[in-house]
C-alpha cells in the first residue's frame, strides 16, 4: 500500500489515549461520589446516635431534678 496522505489519517493513538483518560476521569468521578455518598450517610448515623444520646442525657437530668 502507498503511504497515506496526512489529510486522509485518522491519529487513533490519540484518540485512544484521550478516550482511556476520560474514563479514568469518569472512573475517578465515580469514585468521588461514592466516597461522598458514604460520607454523608455516616455523618446521617452519628446524628441519629447523637439525637439518641442527647435524649437520654435530658431525661437523666430530668429525673436528679
């Protein structure tokens, strides 16, 4: 095959590698918001514990008085 013209080439080398860092981006990305997700629904149990315990202490204190 002759060579190609370089108006004709398609850079596939590029194009992969632009296509394998967006889906590390994405991956990332994902991983970002699960990492939040869990975050937040940790921080969602330690204020029910909270609530639980700021309950108690209030109906300790209302029985010493």
């Amino acid at each position: 095959f002759p060579p190609q013209d370089s108006d004709t080439t398609i850079p596939i080398d590029e194009t992969l590698q632009f296509n394998e860092s967006l889906q590390n981006a994405h991956r990332g990305m994902d991983d970002l918001i699960g990492s939040g997700t869990n975050i937040l629904q940790g921080l969602r149990d330690q204020r029910v514990t909270l609530k639980g315990t700021h309950r108690k202490i209030l109906d300790v204190a209302n029985m010493l008085g």
